[in-house]
C-alpha cells in the first residue's frame, strides 16, 4: 500500500497548523493572559497618571511621558511572558513539545512560530493598555495620533526583540528559577528601562544615562515617545529601530541555540 | 539485500551522552556510550522488533531513526532520507510511539490528534474522522472530550498509539508501547499492528515481552549495552538458544563453587554462577534437578527456588546479556 506519488505537505500549511494550535489554547486563556500583562501597568497608570497628577505631586505632563512607556511595559512583559511561559511548560518534565517537533519541518521553525505568536500577543497587549491608559489619564496634549505607522514599527519590533528574549529565557532557564528570573531580569529591566521616566531625564545622573544603554526596554519606551508624543524629547527613531532590529538578532542567534539545546539530545 | 522503499538503516551509528552534571571545575564522571557502532538494516514492510534489558540503547536508536536525537558519529537512514542531513523528509514519513506518555496538556484528547494530523498536512475532517475511528479502536473512544490529564496511564499510552498513526504514516517506530497496558488493550493494539503489517508499512517496535516478540516481529535483534548481540527470525533465534532447558536454582548463599559441581554432571552443558543464583543449561532439564540439590547441599548450600524454562527467547536472552527481561 504505500504509494509512490507521495506530496509532501507544504512548510507554510505546516507553519498554518502550528499557529492555529497556539491561537486555539491563547484565546481560552485570553483573560488570564490579559490580566497578567496589563492589570500591573493599569494600576501604575490609575496611581501616577491619575492620582498623584490630581494630588499635585506630580506635574500635569507627567502622564506624557508615562503614557508611552506603560504601553512599552505591558508590550514587553506579554510578549516575554507569552514566549518564556509556554516553553518552560513545554519543555517540562513530560517534555509536551515532542509532537510539534516531529512535525515535517526544519526544527527552528517551531521555535520561529512561537516569536510570530508572542508577537501578536505583544500587539494584543499595546492595543488594550493605550486606549485604557488614556481613558484612565484624561486627554493628554502631546499625544498625537498622526504616526500611527512608526507606532506600529515600534511595537512589532518591540515585540520581536522581547519575544525572541521569551525564547532565550524559557530555554536557557531551569524551570524552578523561572519565577527567579523574573524578579531578578524582568523587574529591575522595568524600572530602569526609561518607562516611567524619558532617557534625557537621566541626564541628571550621567552614569546612569549611559548604562541603561543595554536595557532594550529602554530603546522600546523611547521609541514609542517618538512615535506617540514627538513633539517632547525622545531619542532618534533611527537609533531606536536600530537598536532593536539588533537585539531582536542578538536574542534570535542565542535563543534558538539555547532551544535547539534543549530540543535535541 | 535490495533497498526497498522505506528501509532503514544504520552504519557504525554511535552515541555518547555527556556525562551527568557535567560542569567545570566538577569531578569528571565519564561520559555515557549508549551505542557502541550499530549496524543495522531493516527493510521495507518489515515487522522488527528490538529486544534489550534496560539501558541496552533501545530508545536511543529510535531516537536518532526518529531525528529526536543527535548522532555522535555514524550514519542512519529511513527511507532513504539521512536522518540528520534530511531530517523533514524522514519526519514525513514516521509515527512514533514515545516510551513515557507525552500528549499536549493544553489540548483535549480528539484535539491531540487532529492537531498532529494538522502538522503533518491531513485536513481537519479527515483527521476527526481517523481519530474517531481509532480512539474506538483503542477502547477510548468515548473520550474524546477528556482532558488528557484525566485518562490513566494506560489510556494516555493509548492516546500516543493513536497520535503515532493518525496521519498514516509509511514508518511506524514504538518504543514499549504494551507497557502499562491491560490485556484487551493489548490485543487492541496487536491487531491494529498485525494490519498496518498487512498493508505493507514498516514497524519497529521494542519491547520486554518475548511472547510479544515471538506473535509479532518477523527478526529480532537482541542488544545490550550499546550492542547487537544476535539477529535473526525468532525461529532461528530460539534454535540457537544453548542446550536445552534452563534450570535456575536460588540458593542461599555464593553459587559459585556449586556451580563448578554441578558442570561435571552428566547432561549439562552449561552451569553459571550469579550471585546465589545457579543457571544450569540440561538436556533433560527437570530429571536433573535432585542431582542438582545433592550437588548444591555437598556445597553447603540449600536451595530456596527452582525455575524451569524450556528453550526459548527468553532462554536466549538470558544467555546472551546475563539478564532476565523483567
Ligand atoms: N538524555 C540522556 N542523557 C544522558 N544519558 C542518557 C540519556 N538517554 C539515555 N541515556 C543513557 O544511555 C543509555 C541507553 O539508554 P536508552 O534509553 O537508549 O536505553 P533503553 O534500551 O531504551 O532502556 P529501557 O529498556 O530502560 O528503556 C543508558 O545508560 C542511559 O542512562
Ligand atoms: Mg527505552
């Protein structure tokens, strides 16, 4: 019975099938994903973009410069969550990604689907906390919504560099520590990351303005001000897309190594 | 032998798995050889079954023939495709059985399996249709719904039978699959195993029950600690089990001199110590055995057990690897 007149099913219906099985489980837990990233920023938005402003602690324009760098914040966090997450549950101890990996493709297309994945969920994440964040903050006069474009650049590239994080992370980690790592990476990258203050306000600690130079959430934070509210100080958009189409190729070459470790004995 | 369409192959196929813990500044431990150069050739549409005690190399050979894990030196093939050179094109052609349980938590029971249909390109209506289909056939067919956390271990074993042969595969590998499984279910499976057999598919199956073997495989090969010991029809491999019947008398204490004893008895061909046990090979098997207790008492020796077990694979394979399968 063989046959003989055997067509192999193509790499892209394969790649279709892959990320259908992801959407399907993502959207059951939709909520929960949701709730995950964007409850933290929400509540850091309701506090210093609404309270502190109205208490006179803090300037009326604060909420300029925290709005684009809470979008940057729950974009990174789902994308890194929605990446590093799932891996350690699929690596786990009944290792439950064996029967993606005997899916007739090259072996790091898996891993490439799971980026295109918390890409989206990046997306996802971004779209929810902006219109949230400025409902919560009241209109805000910087904010444009004339770059929609650059907006999107910023967000996608953001998400790919922080997904592909996501990979290196969840693979390279041992699972216990991955909550660990989370505090220890994921949260000082957050306050130190230019979120909820701009880059050139570090100029009051030079040092500082420099070594934050290696946190890619900053090149995100930064680079949505320049696309959200251009008309305050922001770095160079291209240095910004720059920086983050490096890290993106940065954390590609380490994270697929790492999984590839992990997925072949 | 003519290479037939879905043969496999393996060439000098060796593997070494770095030694545990293995870190810097860490005592050395050495590395693990789990294949010591195996040659192996199976053909197209053949039933072969690979015997072996634990850590004989059973699953690292399905392993590599599967592209789940990386030769260290040495060439493999299935279907004429190099398993490490051209892994997409072997991974079209295979279904696999995993020695432990490893279904997608996130996915319900019919969801593991029109998924992995999916990735291999059959359509999704196709796929529910087969999975219906051999979810019944496995005696699980009315849970298709479950969570795949609440089937039993059997069950979930079940689940990965079927998962290995939703999309049809021309080459079938199953590492234990019967283990854990009740006897209905493993009729189940047998059955289903004897038909792809019939439609031409190729099987590789191990497994630690020689009844199991003996039913199925058209050749065996027997391994053990990296090596092929025999290979043959297990016709062929039970003639070639050593003289006769297999007498094993525990003892209570070292066999060693009782063992040199029992050798110069007429009808023995064999008597081997391990342990307080005495392995005694005889012609005449159970006529032997009050010599044999004389023979252990002028030793000083009582005998605690005796077992008896007519030439067989299993006979063989005790020969061969020192080891008893269960
Ligand atoms: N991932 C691994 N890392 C290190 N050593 C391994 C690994 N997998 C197997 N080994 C070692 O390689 C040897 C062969 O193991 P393998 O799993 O192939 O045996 P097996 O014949 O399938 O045994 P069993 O009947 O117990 O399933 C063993 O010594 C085992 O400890
Ligand atoms: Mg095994």
């Amino acid at each position: 019975m063989p046959s003989t007149s055997f067509t192999p099913p193509s790499t892209l219906r394969i790649f279709g099938a892959l990320l259908r099985r992801d959407l399907h489980v993502t959207r059951r837990e939709l909520p929960y994903f949701l709730v995950r990233t964007t409850l933290q920023p929400l509540l850091f938005i309701v506090v210093f973009g609404y309270l502190l402003p109205r208490m006179g602690f803090v300037g009326r324009g604060y909420g300029a410069a925290l709005l684009p760098g809470i979008i940057a914040v729950s974009l990174t966090l789902s994308s890194v969550q929605s990446v590093a997450l799932p891996m350690v549950q699929d690596f786990g101890f009944t290792r439950e990604i064996e029967d993606r990996l005997l899916a007739p493709v090259p072996m790091r297309l898996i891993a490439f689907e799971k980026i295109v994945m918390g890409v989206l969920q990046g997306l996802i994440a971004a779209a929810v906390v902006l219109p949230m964040a400025r409902l919560i903050m009241g209109p805000i006069d910087a904010l444009t919504g004339a770059h929609a474009l650059p907006v999107l650049l910023i967000t996608i590239l953001g998400a790919a560099a922080f997904s592909n994080l996501g990979l290196l992370m969840g693979t390279a980690i041992n699972p216990q520590q991955i909550g660990l790592m989370f505090s220890v990476v994921v949260a000082p990258m957050i306050f130190f990351g230019c979120a909820y203050y701009p880059w050139q306000g570090l100029q009051a600690v030079p040092a500082m303005k420099y070594a934050v130079l290696v946190n890619p959430l900053v090149y995100v934070a930064e680079g949505m001000r320049g696309a959200l509210t251009p008309a305050l100080p922001h770095m160079s958009l291209l240095a910004v897309v720059g920086a983050l189409v490096v890290l993106t190729g940065l954390f590609w070459t380490l994270g697929i190594r790492s999984f590839e470790r992990r997925a072949l004995s | 032998m003519p290479d037939t369409p879905d043969a496999i192959r393996t060439a000098a196929l060796r593997k070494v798995y770095p030694a545990p813990g293995a870190r810097r500044g860490a005592e050395q431990r050495p590395d693990i050889v789990a294949l010591v150069g195996l040659d192996l050739t199976v053909g197209g549409g053949e039933f072969f079954g690979l015997l072996g005690p634990n850590g004989a190399g059973k699953t690292t050979t399905i392993g590599i023939l599967t592209t789940r894990v990386k030769p260290t030196s040495g060439a493999a093939s299935v279907a004429g495709a190099d398993v490490v050179t051209n892994e997409v094109a072997v991974r079209q052609r295979i279904g696999v059985v995993p020695q432990r349980p490893n279904p997608d938590r996130s996915l319900n029971v019919r969801e593991n399996l029109v998924f992995h249909a999916a990735y291999f390109g059959v359509a999704r209506s196709v796929a529910a249709r087969r999975a219906a289909a051999l979810l019944d056939q496995l005696g699980i067919g009315d849970r298709g719904d479950a969570k795949v956390d609440q089937l039993s271990g059997g069950q979930q074993q079940r689940l990965m039978i079927a998962r290995a042969l939703i999309h049809e595969p021309r080459v079938i590998f199953l590492d234990e699959p019967t283990v854990g499984l009740d006897p209905q279910a493993r009729h189940a499976l047998w059955d289903i195993l004897r038909e792809l057999h019939a439609q031409g598919r190729t099987i590789i199956m191990t497994t630690h029950y020689m009844e199991e073997a003996d039913r199925l495989c058209e050749r065996l090969a027997i391994m053990d600690q990296g090596r092929l010991l025999a290979l043959d029809t297990p016709q062929q491999l039970k003639t070639r089990a050593p003289g006769g019947t297999l007498v094993e008398l525990v003892l209570d204490g070292d066999a060693t001199a009782a063992a040199s004893r029992a050798r110069e008895l007429a009808g023995v061909s064999s008597a081997e110590p391990q342990g307080s046990v005495l392995r005694v090979y005889a012609d005449r098997g159970g006529e032997l055995i009050p010599a044999l207790i004389r023979t252990a008492g002028l030793e000083g020796r009582d005998v605690r057990d005796i077992h008896l077990s007519p030439p067989s694979l299993e006979t063989l394979f005790i020969s061969l690897t020192g080891r008893k399968l269960d």
